[in-house]
C-alpha cells in the first residue's frame, strides 16, 4: 500500500486541498501564526531547562532551625479574656 511512500504528486493533491479548504487569503496568515506559537514554544522551553539547570547547580540551604528550649512564640498561662 504505501511501498513508496509519498511521491511528489500525492504533496501536490494535499497541497491543492489545503488551499482549497483554506483560501489563499487564510494560509500566509496561519503560517505566520504558526511560526510565532512555535517560537514561543521554543522560548518557553528553554526558560524551563535554565531554570531547571540553575536550580540544581546552585545548593539549598538548610531553613534555620530553632533549638532553644523556650518557645519561639510568648505564651501566657492566663486563660483568654471573655466578654460579658
């Protein structure tokens, strides 16, 4: 069935239905938006991959551990004040 693969002319008829289905007016359009979605695609894929680089070559630092014994937080032994 496809032994050859796609010859030129099976291009050609794809080529003459897109046209046909899209108009001549429409493809220079899509075309261009095409390429800009791909080049934000690109972009946004390498900004990910930097980030993901930086993040593992720069070392994280332990959060500060607090080993008092006292309570970080004021407490009161005296119960909460009611309204009457």
């Amino acid at each position: 069935m496809l032994r050859n693969g796609l010859e030129p002319w099976h291009l050609l008829v794809v080529a003459i239905v897109v046209i046909l289905l899209f108009g001549s007016k429409k493809l220079p359009e899509a075309a261009r938006g095409l390429g800009k979605s791909m080049r934000i695609l690109k972009s946004e894929a390498k900004a990910m991959k930097e980030e993901s680089d930086v993040a593992q070559s720069v070392p994280v630092e332990p959060t500060a551990v607090h080993t008092s014994t006292e309570s970080p937080m004021p407490t009161s032994t005296e119960p909460p004040a009611t309204a009457h």
